[in-house]
C-alpha cells in the first residue's frame, strides 16, 4: 500500500500549524543516540554558503539539503553546490527514517523548471543533482516534470552534466519510459535499506519493483550510468547488505553509495548501530569485487555529497573497463 496523508492546511479555523510528520506525531518517543567521533559536519555559515542559499531563495526551490537534513550542508552549499528537491516539499509516502514533510502536496509549480535552470546557472555548477519528494498522486509520479527540469538545464545550461534522483514510480505505466528519453547522464534511484526492512523502514515502497526500475534504465539506454544508495544501521544483517549488492549488480548498477543512517528525531526509526569506518571500508572492497564501477563507502556518504567528483571518476573507470 502506497500511505497518502493528509494534512491540507486550512484555514482560520485551524487549531495551529499541522505537524511536519502527522504519521509520527503519536508514536512513542525513540532516544536518539550520541553520535560517534568519527562522525564530524562543518558548521553552516561561510559567506559562499549564504550566497548559495540567497540564490535558492530568489528562485523558490527547495532542497533536499535543508528538508532532509543532510548533514553535509555546510560543507557542500560552501562549494556552491545544492540538491534540488522538485515537486514541492511534501511528499506521499511515510518513511520512518526520512525528515521531508509528509501530507498532501501543493499543484506542481509551472515555473519549477526555469527556476532550477536559472540557480544552476547562477550557482555555475558543472554537475547537478536533481532529485524529488514521491507523488503518488500523480497520474505519472512527476515523470513529465523530471523531464522538464532536464530540458530546461539542457537549454540554459548544456555544458553541465545532470544526475537524477527518482522516487520508485510504483503503480505508474511509462514513467520511467520518459524520464530515460529527457536524457540523464545518471540515473539514481535508492534502494534505502535491505529487503527485510522494509515493513517498518519503507513501507510504501517494494524492493524488488525498485530493482526492476533500475534494471529498466539499463534495458532502455544501455549506455546510461544507473546508481544506487543504502544507509546502514537501521537494524541489517551484514549477509543481507552483501546480498543487496548482487541484487543491485544483477540489475547491472555501475555506481552504489553506502552511508550511515542518522536519526532526524525522537520520533524517527531508531539508530541500531553505527558502524565503524573500517566496517565500511570493508564494504566498499567487497562491492569492488562485485563488478560496480564506482562505490562510495563512509559514515557521511550521501547519494549527491561530492556528485560532481564521483561522475568523473564512474566516467573514468567506464573508460578504463572498455
């Protein structure tokens, strides 16, 4: 079942603003745990960081930066680099472990697409990462809207190289059609957790339809790079991460990202663990010897920390398999 909430804002009559996460608002209270020493964020602040979130605000776009409460921010918006997040700020689905606001999204912004190619512009960016909230109320999920956005990047900016980010477009027919022909130079799509997971992780979501999307890409363009992401400590069992990465390389997924899961509040799924860099140094080895072209393995991973540098390094070893 795909969750649909429900928290249109009203009017005077409203009793005060609706919680960002009504779905959570009455479970029980998780203690977040202190974080480990190895895990360390640059604070926001630099005068390029404000430059860059200036150039947000005049065009009226949200990111996955500050919605999903990257801990990477400070660092990434200091190198003039954002993550557009599309289709609004309020997403469908319910996920335990995400900080984007849940309920009924907002009618789709005409002028979205202009205003994500006018930032990329002014924020000079060679490589961009778009990705979006789920809008399973859409007749196609937003396919035609992430065409859109690379259409218009393409037109103001063709010397930039563009990376998706795609929800799972679960039930729609041809999404994943038009957003492979809106040429991406990658195609990313999460797969978030481990199978076994995903009850009580990411219950609107089906891990072996995800597989098949990413297979899909491949099957369409061959020649377009496919990339997926899990976080790690929500409770997996090493042998099922491994068995993920073979899922993944059956689906012929050149690029995979590893990252350890933070919890945004008490009302969030829990951390289970927090795994040592070694433990993902480990896992970035064994991927290697599974056939991906380019891994990403760190407690501060994220899909688009440093997108722009991976994308040269996935065309490299591209080149260098032949």
């Amino acid at each position: 079942m795909v969750t649909v909430l429900d928290t249109t804002k009203g009017g005077m009559a409203d009793a005060g603003p609706k919680p960002r996460h009504p779905e959570k608002a009455h479970r029980p209270d998780q203690p977040v745990a202190s974080k480990p020493a190895w895990i360390r964020v640059k604070a926001p602040g630099s005068p390029v960081y404000n430059e860059t979130r200036a150039i947000v605000r005049d065009n009226k776009l949200v990111t996955v930066c500050e919605e999903a409460s990257c801990p990477n921010i400070g660092e990434c918006w200091s190198k003039r680099h954002a993550t557009f997040m599309i289709m609004g700020d309020t997403c469908t689905r319910a996920c335990a472990f995400c900080n984007v606001r849940t309920g009924q999204p907002d009618a789709l912004d005409a002028s979205e697409p202009a205003n994500v190619a006018d930032a990329v512009a002014r924020l000079g960016l060679s490589h961009v990462v778009v990705t979006s909230v789920d809008r399973d109320d859409l007749a196609d999920g937003g396919a035609a809207h992430f065409a859109a956005v690379i259409a218009a990047i393409r037109a103001v900016s063709p010397a930039t190289t563009i990376e998706i980010l795609t929800p799972d477009f679960l039930r729609k027919p041809g999404a994943v059609e038009v957003v492979v022909a809106a040429g991406p130079d990658v195609f990313n799509h999460n797969l978030e957790t481990v199978p076994s997971n995903y009850l009580t992780v990411r219950p609107g979501a089906r891990y072996f339809h995800s597989i098949r999307l990413l297979q899909r890409v491949k099957e369409l363009d061959p020649r377009m790079f496919t990339k997926s992401g899990i976080m790690v400590g929500l409770g997996e069992e090493r042998n099922e991460v491994l068995q993920l990465m073979d899922d993944l390389r059956t689906a012929d997924v050149d690029f995979l990202t590893i990252g350890q899961y933070l919890q945004p509040t008490k009302k969030h799924h829990p951390v289970k663990s927090f795994l040592t860099p070694e433990d993902f140094k480990s896992y970035e080895t064994i991927a290697y010897s599974k056939g991906f072209l380019m891994v990403s393995s760190s407690p501060l991973t994220r899909s688009s920390h440093h997108a722009g540098e991976d994308f040269a390094r996935l065309r490299a070893a591209r080149a260098a398999r032949g």
